[in-house]
C-alpha cells in the first residue's frame, strides 16, 4: 500500500472584511487553474508584498536602488521603511481591517507605488484608478468597491472631492505629492515605526480589485490574489522578459492598468531592478530624452507611442536600451521594424488581460516571427477553438482558449459566464495558430469583418495602411452593406503635408490592393484628426462603430 500524501495546511484567511470574498462569482464559474510547474508551488500563507519587498535583504538587494524619480531614488530598505509607516496610519490611526478596500488615484510616481505597496502589505485590497477618470467614472467604482479611505494625487483631487460628495461611502481622502502640505501622506506618516509586520494573507486572499479599461464600455471589476500576482511574476518575466537587477524600467502605462502596474512595479521588484516614474508627462520627445538621460534598459509602452518615439529615438541613439515591450493592442508589423531601424532592438510583443493578469503570449529575440504575436508562456496552454470549444486545425480561424495559473474571476457580475467556459478563459480574440505553435492574432473576435463570404481581419489592413508615408495611425472596421453584408472601413490620420482628399482615398486603396490580397483592401476611408483611445492607448473602436 501507498504511503499517504500528507495533507496540505489549511490557508487561514486574513480578511475579517469579507465584501469581496462575499462577491464573487459561483465557484463553478470559476476557470481552472495550473500550478505544475516547480516555481509555481506556494505555501497556502502568502503576502506577495513580503515576497518582493521584504525578502529583498535576503536576496541581496536591500541597497540597490528600486524607485527612481529626477527628485529622489529610494533602494528597496528605504522603500520597506516608507510603507511599514503608511500601513501604521492606515491600520492605527484610520482603523482600516484586512480586507477593506483603498481607493488609489495617481498618475506614475513614487507617491502612488509607495500607496499600493503599503495598501497591500497590510492585507487590505487596492482599487487603483485611472487619472483621466471624471467624478461620474469614479463614483461607478465608488458604488461597486465601496471604499471608505482614498489615497490621491494631490494635483487630481478635484474630481474625487466631486465624486465623494454623492457617494459618501468614501469617508476620508489622503493625499500624496503634496509635501508642504501638513495633511500629505508623508507628513502625516513621518513619525511612524519603520517597522510593520506585513499582514499573514493567504494566497487566496485578495490583493486588487482592477477595473477594466473599458475599450467596450461599462467596466468590469477584477479579482486578483496574492497568488495570482506572485504567479505573474513566475511565468512570462521569468521565462520571456528575463530581466535582471541591473535594469533600469521605464515605461508609459499607468499603474492603475495591469500592464503597467506589472511592468513598471511588480515585475522590477521580483527581479531586483529598479523603475524610474517621470515627474512631467510623457510625450514621445520627452520619453526618449528620459530614456537616455537616466540609461533606461527596459521600456514599456503602446505601439502607437513606439511609433511616435522612432524619429526621436533615431536622432539620439539609445545605446543602453536592451528590451521594448508592447502590448495593450496588435503591434503592426510596419511599427515593428521601425522600431528595429531606429534602435536595433526587436520589440518583444505580449498579449494578456486584465482578467488574466499580465502577458500569456510572448516571444523575444531570435524567437521573434514576424507577424506573430509569439509562443504561449510557459506555465499557461492557449489553444484556438471553434465556437463549439474543440479546437480548430492549425492554420485556420478560431477563438482563443487560456488557461494557467491566473484566470477571470469577476466581482458582482453577470459577464463571468462570457469570459470562462468550461474551466477554459477566452479573452475575446481572434487568432490562427501555426504548425510551430506560434499565435497570429487576426481581430477581437466580435471584430472579425465578413466581406462577401470572406474573412478580413482589421489590424491586417491597418498594418498595411501604416506602411504607406501618409498615414500617422489608423483603424479598421466593418460596416453593413447590402450587397456584401459587410465592407471594410478605414479611418485614417494623416501625417502633415498629405491632402485628405478623393485621391487620398484611392491612393491608400491601391496600396493596400498591392500590399495583400485586393478584397481586403478599404472600400470606405474616413480621415480624422484623430482616433478615441483610451488612456493606456487602446483603440476605442466601438466609438468608430457609433455614429
């Protein structure tokens, strides 16, 4: 007879708030979640903020720098000492309790890092926000998450101070940046111990709540534990990014956006290197200026800005930049191997999710194809599926299916049992994967334009349009047409010097008919001055979509 397995502990929740927990969606919507790789496995008590930042004095990085601005540069025991004293005022003197959540609201600074390391270390569930967001956009999050404390910019507080007086669920305001002001955060946290036990989480504990960009509309909230996000960290940074302590990360997503708060907080910090947060706002210009002035070595940011940055980056050099991330939206292919020329550094393409995390299809280097967004991340299995779930032949059209060690599990909402299926998470794209396992991503998959009984797929046409010398940007759609039920529709900016004019219009179809196949080319071409995004830079083509 077998010896027995010895039964694995209990996790002990942390959270005596329970709103979250209470919230979720039925555990049989849930998605499937695997651990089998050896890094994946992790004790069932688990503060992810302990991990990366308490434990940086064992890993040898107490001294090293981690958080940079062009005022001051805190090493990872500075950073400890800063948020032990947060969490102090939090928890003493504002009685906040595992499991309450915290309002942040915060362009990219130290002060808004230094917020959500603390909110979190202390077993309560951050709700970063985005800073462009109004007193309407707030007070929707305001109602669902239900904060009583929130943490803000001092240069952002109008529009919270709006939000709060018809949402007075949200009690008290903190503000940071604001250091001759007595009532900032600092001050009030300066005569803090520098010594604050981080709060015994368990893995499934809740770490964020993150809110959906909302490229599509009404916003979702996310759930994410501290399992999920030390789970992040351990699959594509590990085994794609490879970033080292020597790094120096810089990057325009903002850290209310997992993007950026992966790339630019939680990933620097499990590899031991060091995030620089800008104190005006980036513009391409600028944005390369800082790159050289401070030898940044990682960047994050949206194609369109790789785009803009490429002359800039050609006329100064960047000679210590080493990897260029890009994700939020398809890079065209064009926009890649400007990239390339300007810099001779090939972009590192990823696509994830809100609802996953992070990035779960990547490649760098030499892994590169071109075209291709890359290979699935090891600890993650992603498949293309017909509409009945079985997966489709490699080379044809088909939804994409996750599933990993991160997955969708939404808070009070009904669109649960849209985005998991049968264990499996379908993020809503479209792609072909090919017989080497490599994914091309073809459109959102309710973005697919079916022009007379053949499929189109919009960043296709957009890549082709961008690799003529008058167009800026662009986006394609499909609108209806009698005769072929669909057609394709491009929406075009143009660069300065070129005539939006009828031969424009045919000049820019000619292009894309010598480009790819002729049926995919624009039979509709708008010019605007410029397209809706949102503010992490995805295309809003749902407001292309209205007239």
């Amino acid at each position: 007879m077998s010896k027995p397995e010895p039964a694995v502990p209990a996790a002990t929740s942390a959270q005596v708030d329970r709103f979250v927990h209470e919230r979720l969606a039925p555990r049989e919507q849930w998605p499937l979640t695997r651990y089998e790789l050896p890094e994946l496995q992790f004790p069932p008590q688990l503060n992810l903020v302990e991990v990366l930042l308490d434990q940086a004095d064992t890993r040898g990085f107490a001294n090293r720098p981690l958080l940079r601005s062009p005022r001051v540069t805190f090493s990872y025991a500075e950073v400890r000492e800063r948020v032990s004293r947060i969490s102090h005022y939090l928890t003493e003197d504002l009685g906040l309790v595992p499991g309450n959540r915290v309002l942040l609201r915060g362009g990219n600074s130290i002060g808004m890092a230094l917020a959500w390391l603390a909110v979190v270390r202390s077993g309560l569930v951050a709700v970063a926000t985005m800073p462009l967001l109004r007193a309407r956009e707030l007070g929707a999050i305001i109602d669902k998450a239900q904060p009583t404390v929130a943490i803000c910019d001092a240069s952002l507080l109008a529009e919270l101070v709006s939000a709060q007086s018809a949402h007075p669920v949200l009690q008290t305001l903190l503000r940071f940046n604001a250091a001759d002001d007595p009532s900032d955060l600092g001050v009030l946290c300066a005569g803090k111990s520098a010594d604050f036990p981080p709060c015994p989480t368990s893995a499934d504990d809740v770490a964020l709540l993150a809110f959906t960009s909302g490229t599509t509309g009404a916003p979702k909230a996310v759930v994410h534990t501290h399992r999920d996000v030390l789970a992040a960290c351990e699959t594509w940074p590990r085994h794609v990014l490879r970033a080292t302590p020597e790094d120096i990360v810089v990057g325009s997503p903002p850290l209310a956006f997992t993007f950026g708060l992966g790339g630019l907080l939680i990933f620097p910090l499990w590899a031991g290197a060091s995030v620089y947060y800008p104190d005006v706002p980036y513009t391409p210009e600028v944005m390369v200026r800082l790159m050289r002035e401070v030898r940044a070595t990682i960047c994050y940011t949206a194609p369109t800005f790789y785009r803009q940055m490429a002359p800039f980056a050609q006329a100064t050099g960047l000679p210590d930049l080493r990897i260029c991330v890009s994700a939020g939206e398809a890079l065209p292919d064009a926009t890649r191997q400007l990239w390339k020329a300007a810099t001779d550094v090939e972009m590192t393409d990823g696509i994830g999710a809100t609802e996953m995390f992070h990035i779960f299809i990547s490649s760098q280097g030499d892994e590169v194809r071109p075209g291709a967004i890359g290979k699935v991340v090891p600890g993650y299995t992603a498949r293309v599926v017909d509409d009945s779930g079985r997966e489709a032949p490699r080379g044809t059209l088909g939804k994409l299916a996750v599933i990993g060690p991160t997955g969708c599990v939404y808070m009070d909402d009904a669109r649960q049992t849209r985005y998991v299926r049968d264990g499996w998470n379908y993020p809503g794209d479209a792609f072909i994967q090919d017989a080497d396992g490599y994914f091309f991503y073809q459109a959102r998959d309710d973005d697919m334009i079916i022009t007379a009984g053949y499929n189109v797929g919009g960043p296709e046409v957009e890549d082709a349009l961008m690799r003529h010398e008058a167009v800026a940007e662009c986006a394609v759609i499909g609108v209806p047409d009698e005769a072929r039920g669909m057609v394709v529709k491009a929406f075009c900016v143009l660069k300065p010097g070129f005539a939006a004019d009828a031969d424009m219009v045919k000049t820019l179809q000619d292009h894309v008919k010598s480009t790819i196949a002729p049926f995919k080319y624009p039979r509709q071409i708008e010019f605007r001055d410029s397209l809706p995004r949102t503010e992490t830079g995805k295309l809003q083509r749902f407001k292309l979509r209205t007239p």
